[in-house]
C-alpha cells in the first residue's frame, strides 16, 4: 500500500517597524525564516513589511492567518512606545492585551538577578494577547508569544533565530522541496524562448534563471526545483539538451 504524500504546509511573514521602510535597519530575518522553513518543508509563500502603524498591521495580519498555515512576525515587542504589535495582535483576534501573570514574573526575576529597576517599560515586555502561550527566549528573557496559527518574535536577528529554534519543532512539516541547477555559458536573451518552452513542458517542476555578469559576459545560473526528484531529473535533461541545441545554433550563425 502506497504511503500518502505529504501536505503542503504554508508560511508568511510579516516584518513590522518603520525602520525596516526607512532603511535605516536592514531585515535579517527574513532570509533566515526562509532557509529554515524550507529545510522543514514548509513553503514561505508571502512576505510583507508594514510600519509601526496598528490598522495596517491588523488589516495585514487578518490577510495573512487567514491564507496561510502559519505566520511569522517579527519586531515591535521591545519595551519603547512604538513597540505596538502585541497590541496590534490582540486587536486582530479581538482579545484584550494585558500583563501576562508569568511573563511579568519571569522578567521581575531577570532583572532582580541583574541587580535593574523591573520599570513600566521593562514590564511593557510582558504584555501579550489574552490566550496566548509563550515562546521562550534564551537570550535576553522577553518572550514571544503564539495565538492561534500567529508566531510574533523579536525584530532583534539573534533573538529572533532563538526564539525560532524553539518554535521550529512544533511546527507540522510538509513535502520537502528539493532542487538542482545547471550552469548556463548563456544569458537570459539567448535561452528564454527555449527555456519557456522547456517550462511549460513539465509543469510540476519550478525553473528558475538568474542571470550572472563576469565584466565581460553574461551566463545564467538555472535552478529547478520540485517536491519530485525524478521530475526534476527529467526537466534537468531537457534543459542540458536545449543548452545544446542553443549552442549548436550561436555557433553555426557565427560560421
């Protein structure tokens, strides 16, 4: 008896603050979430970057869970008054955002340990939806938190990666996506046609083409990927053949 494939398990992400936009911070998380996801199975399908706007994080954040299996935010859960997404998230699932009992004890207790005032803001860090459990936080004690299919981390890339190390086994996984790419002596201009072609005749692979400049020529690097190592198999030596047939072409209208 055939043993059923695995699902397809979908992500999104959704970056929030105004320093992402003003390009004053450079997003590290995205391409990390995006690596990991993809070693697990799980397609990132999405992302988005909204400013530290609470409608346009609820109207972004209503989109997103509602689309896809799972969504991961990241920053605004810091302790500045900007720092709106546990709000934003309560407001989205329409619960209140309040103290949470054990957050706040688990942070009263980092900073008696560090000899700190537990201030307001400190304690703004233990805010989180009602209903919401906890994601840990080795590196600096404030945690994330989960509601519904919703991850909401750190903006900071090391707190971030910790707190998605912890998440990361808790996730179901889905079919994984496996890929291969031939080194093309062309650019883009020269294989496109073909390539198309070669595309369209086998649509359960994705082939992709990224074209590569020496200083002196252009070359493509092709990449094809499936969840299918024979179809990708299949497309690879449909490729190589048309590389061929390309190259027999640009050298009979050089003669």
């Amino acid at each position: 008896m055939s043993q059923a494939p695995a699902p397809t398990v979908t992500a999104a992400a959704l970056a929030i603050g105004d320093e992402l936009l003003s390009g004053r911070t450079k997003d590290k998380n995205i391409g990390h979430l995006a690596e990991l996801l993809t070693a697990a199975g799980i397609d990132l399908e999405e992302v988005r970057i909204v400013p530290d706007e609470q409608p346009r994080i609820v109207e972004a954040l209503n989109a997103l869970r509602s689309r896809y299996d799972y969504v991961f935010t990241s920053g605004g859960i810091g302790p500045t008054h900007d720092d709106i997404t546990a709000d934003a998230v309560a407001s989205a699932f329409g619960v209140a955002c309040t103290h949470d009992s054990k957050a706040l004890e688990l942070l009263g207790a980092h900073y008696a340990e560090r000899g700190m005032e537990f201030t307001e803001a400190r304690r703004r860090m233990a805010r989180m939806p009602v209903g919401a459990t906890h994601i840990d936080n080795p590196v600096s004690r404030a945690p994330g938190f989960i509601i519904g299919n919703v991850h909401v981390m750190a903006g900071v890339p090391s707190v971030f990666q910790a707190m998605l190390d912890n998440v990361l086994p808790t996730l179901k996984s889905g079919a994984k996506v496996y890929s291969d790419n031939v080194d093309c002596p062309y650019g883009e201009g020269d294989i496109g046609g073909p390539l198309t072609a070669v595309a369209k005749a086998h649509p359960d692979v994705n082939i992709g083409s990224y074209p590569r400049f020496s200083g002196k020529k252009f070359s493509t690097e092709i990449v094809i990927r499936s969840r299918n190592q024979d179809a990708i198999a299949a497309a690879k030596r449909d490729v190589e053949a048309m590389l061929t047939s390309v190259g027999s072409k640009m050298g009979a209208a050089a003669v």
